[in-house]
C-alpha cells in the first residue's frame, strides 16, 4: 500500500468511527468525501446497529428477515446482522431457517475484516458485526444476544473488543458494496 493509500485509508477509518459515534463535526463532514462509496456503506451498516445500541427489538429483525409471524427464534445475533445489511440496502436476503444467509449471500471469508463485515463464532454460532479493526490483531464488533438483564430480558447489543484470532471466521460483504 503506498502513502496516498495509507492516508485515504486512514481518513476513511477515521470518518467510520465518528460516523459510528454519531459525531456530526465539520471534520467529519471533511472527510466524508474522500470516503469511496464501500466504505460509506460500510458505515452505514455499522451505524445502523450502533442506533439499535443497547436496547434490542429482536421480533423487528426476525419479522424483517423471516417475513413470517408467531413465534421467533430466541437467539437473534445472526436476525440483528442480516437487519443491519437489509436496511442499509446491502441485500434483500431472507434468513433461512438450519442455514443462515452467510452462504446465501456467498460471503467470502477475509483474513482482513472492515467495518461492516461479519464475525462468526462457532461456540453458539454466534454472528456479530465488524465495527472497527484495530489494526493491532484486535477488532471492535457489535454483538446481539448480549448479557440478560431486567432492563433487557432478551439481551442487550454489546460492544467488545475481541482478538482477531478468537473468532471462527470472518466474512466480507464486498460482494454486496455494489
């Protein structure tokens, strides 16, 4: 990557985590437009689950994503992911019950996950959503089905840094950042 590279990609973070932050500076807005339109939809994504922040509506996104009602599943973090990708107009996938969206949408795996991708944990299969690589083998995600309370009986939407190598795999929207 040469040092134009570097600075674009340093502005486009940057931009991201305001944005994510829900920072609306002059700064900000200078730096929106070297943003290239992937990288506005990545934080579109980000920015969507950031709002949902902490207090969930799981029946929204399984009703959003499963398009069907009565009983939903109790688990919602892969529900609250696919949400995020179908309101900021990534996709107009459906969950599908036993599999997912993740091969739906044929998401190819990445060693080097952006904002906006997916997190997978095989411990519970477990979705969450990339908000930020840290750049230091560490990630920032969003994750549903976080810890349960009396405020939030079905969980809140967590923000954890995690090491890069303590998730399963992770999977790039590039295919939908048309």
């Amino acid at each position: 990557m040469n040092t134009k590279q570097r600075l674009a990609l340093a502005a486009t973070v940057t931009a991201v985590v305001a944005i994510v932050a829900g920072r609306n500076s002059s700064s900000v807005k200078k730096l929106l437009p070297t943003m290239s339109s992937k990288a506005m939809k990545r934080a579109s994504v980000v920015r969507i689950v950031a709002d949902e922040r902490p207090a969930p509506d799981p029946a929204k996104y399984w009703a959003e994503i499963l398009q069907r009602s009565g009983q939903y599943p109790p688990h919602w973090c892969g529900a609250l992911v696919l949400y995020a990708l179908r309101k900021a107009g990534l996709t107009t996938a459906l969950w599908r019950v036993g599999s997912g969206f993740i091969y739906e949408l044929k998401l190819p795996r990445t060693n080097d996950p952006q904002p906006g991708d997916v997190a997978y944990f095989n411990k519970f299969q477990h979705h969450a959503l990339v908000a930020e690589n840290l750049g230091d083998g560490t990630i920032v995600t969003y994750d549903g089905n976080g810890i349960r309370s009396a405020q939030f009986p079905q969980g809140e939407i967590g923000r954890h840094v995690r090491r890069k190598q303590d998730v399963t795999a992770f999977f790039s929207i590039d295919p939908l950042l048309k």
